[in-house]
C-alpha cells in the first residue's frame, strides 16, 4: 500500500473527514500565493496513517506480509516532522514493513531509530544507482542497521524515475551488476528487487538468474479488477500506442515522470488546492506548481482559460485519477487481453496476472478466457 494522500484515503474509505476540516481551518488563505501558513496537524496525520494501516492489517489473510510505500517527496511543509510521523505510525499500526521511495531518505532510519519494532520491521529502500545506495548506507552507519532490501528501479519504471531527463541512456541489468557487485565488495548481504520493465515471466526469469532475490511489477496490474483506477482510465492504458508513453518534467518534485500523453493532468490550469491537500509544499510552503500557476495569472489576470503547461497539480489530479503515470511497456497490455464485443478490452484478475508471471515460458502471455455470456 502507500502512504500518499493518507487523509484523503481516509476519508474516502473509513468515512473521516480530514480534508474537510484542513480545509476549513485554512479557508482564508485560498487566494494566497503563500502557503507557509497551510500545515499538516501531526495528530491527524498520525490518526489517518494508523487508520489506513490498521484497517488493511486486518482484512490481511494469510501468511503474505503487507509492506507501505512512504515517498519522502511527500514534503506536506514539514518535511523530518511529517516523514517522522507517517513512518511511526505506520510502525505503530503493524505494518509488515516500509519501502522508503522518492528521495534518498539520509535521515529516514534515524527517525525511526528509537521505535520498538525498528529492528524489527522489514525496511527497505529504493535506489536507481550504486551512488545513491552508497549515500544511503554512510549516513545510516551509526544506527548500526542495515536494510532489509533494496529495490533498484531502472529507466523503465512508470511514475516518478529516479534518473534525469537522460534516463535512457541507463540500463536496469547494468545498474543491478553494479550495485550486486558493490555488495560484495563491501561483504553485504542484502537481497536485491529488480524493478522496471519486467513485463513476462521470462523477464522476471532473467534478474533471478542474475541474482536478483525478486522483481516488483506493476504496468500489468494496472488494468486488473482489482486495481482502483477508473475503468474508463483502464481503457486508455489498455489502447495506448508506444507514442503514446512520454516521460516529461510536469512533477513539481523535480523529477522526471513517466505517463501518458493524453493525461488530462498536462495543461490543466486547475487553481492550487494547497489547503485541502498541500502534500507537495516544501519547507516553506513552496510548491513549483504554484510559481507556474501565479505566472499564468500575471498573464490571464481574469484566470479564465488558464493552461499551465510546465507543471502540474500533482495533488488535485492523482486525487481525481486524472494524472495517468505508467510504465514503459503499457502500450503491450492489449496484448494479454481479449477484446470484446463492444470494442472495450477485458480486464484481468490479479490471480490471472500472477499466475502468468508465475508460469509462464519463453516470454508467452497466457490470455483470459472470456466470460460465458460473450462468448456463447
């Protein structure tokens, strides 16, 4: 699970209403450039975190374990204090363990440091380069604790990529040797998750072989049942062309993102939602989508017809599932379906997916059967 937006999840799962009252509180300061006044209640975030843990803990069956996401990009102006709280909580909560992602969370294992369960837990990290692992594990020496993984994130992945706007001139299997051999040099030993691009089973097959402890994939699940998107949004995953799949600079993170170009996320000129959500604000309030916003103002005083083409509100459009991040091969998904009568393509089980990765050979796909009453 992730972490992002927890209040928002919240509130739409458990019924709470954090939104509702952050926005209330900062109400007056909607027509304000300034955000530094909009910040995060710790109380309620660690409410909503624990909340959205807690639940998911509970409805887990059998002996899997249940791992969260916490991107440190999640800035929400108060970037240690609101980091600190989302991963204690998390632990508080029972999570199984916590992958640390976007950014290199220097400080990350500190903060946890004086939890019960820090040693306990399953903490790991995500790198695209030997550097940044490198980075990690000098500022994490004093703790004395090493991670329990690392996912190395090649050029392929969708969403936010750890590389600049030259990540294809990086390799996964490169970097993974790289990293593999760091390892040992240094006489660690820490299970390596290959990530990015791993498409069939056979893909998977190949980082195994070459020393891989698993792979983490995502595209194909994209267009499972059980994946939360839209199914309108499904469809435009499922009819995607390689043309189709850019990776652009619109994140106000800074980091080059993976999606599609149809997004309805790019040129929207949507106001700044920063006191309903806000957890892109840096340290000072600061958003880089704000300063685009405020440029097209100076410009359209009126604000109407308003088209920010540089950045893009991250916050408001995940939200809506208006922002379509993907991976490099969702232009093959139409390729592990079957289209139906209507011209939609049908969407697959998770057990579908899983179990093609599991079993199947020489990169074949295995295809749905389709439903009784289309095909009699």
């Amino acid at each position: 699970i992730s972490d992002a937006m927890v209040q928002d999840v919240s509130d739409r799962r458990f019924d709470t209403s954090f939104v509702k009252e952050k926005t209330k509180l900062y109400k007056h300061n909607i027509d304000n450039s300034d955000k530094s006044v909009v910040q995060f209640d710790l109380g309620r975030l660690a409410e909503a975190t624990k909340l959205h843990v807690g639940k998911t803990m509970a409805a887990k069956q059998g002996p899997g374990m249940v791992f969260i996401n916490c991107m440190e990009k999640l800035t929400m102006n108060g970037p240690k204090e609101t980091l600190q709280v989302r991963l204690n909580s998390a632990l508080d909560a029972g999570i199984d363990g916590i992958t640390l992602s976007a950014g290199l969370h220097l400080g990350s294992f500190a903060l946890m440091a004086d939890h019960p369960r820090f040693r306990d837990a399953k903490l790991g990290i995500i790198v695209s380069s030997v550097r940044a692992l490198q980075l990690f594990l000098r500022k994490t020496a004093r703790l004395d604790r090493l991670p329990d993984f690392i996912i190395v994130e090649g050029p392929l992945a969708g969403g936010h990529l750890g590389f600049g706007m030259d990540w294809a001139q990086y390799d996964l299997a490169t970097i993974i040797a790289e990293i593999k051999q760091y390892l040992v040099n240094e006489k660690l030993d820490i299970p390596l998750v290959a990530a990015g691009g791993i498409f069939t089973g056979t893909d998977a097959v190949s980082f195994l072989e070459a020393g891989s402890a698993a792979v983490q994939v995502a595209t194909r699940f994209t267009i499972a049942h059980e994946c939360g998107l839209p199914s309108k949004v499904k469809q435009e995953y499922f009819r995607a062309s390689e043309e189709d799949i850019i990776v652009n600079t619109v994140s106000p993170t800074g980091y080059p993102m993976r999606m599609l170009k149809s997004t309805p996320a790019i040129g929207s000129g949507i106001r700044p939602n920063c006191e309903a959500y806000g957890y892109l604000l840096d340290g000072s309030g600061g958003c880089a989508y704000i300063n685009a916003y405020n440029a097209q103002i100076v410009i359209h005083p009126d604000g109407k017809n308003i088209s920010v083409t540089d950045k893009t509100c991250l916050c408001t459009h995940m939200r809506n599932y208006n922002c379509w991040t993907c991976g490099s091969t969702t232009n093959r998904l139409k390729d592990t379906t079957r289209r139906l009568p209507d011209g939609s393509y049908m969407e697959l089980s998770a057990e579908h997916i899983f179990k093609d990765y599991q079993f199947s050979v020489n990169h074949q796909i295995a295809l749905p059967e389709l439903p009784e009453t289309v095909a009699a």
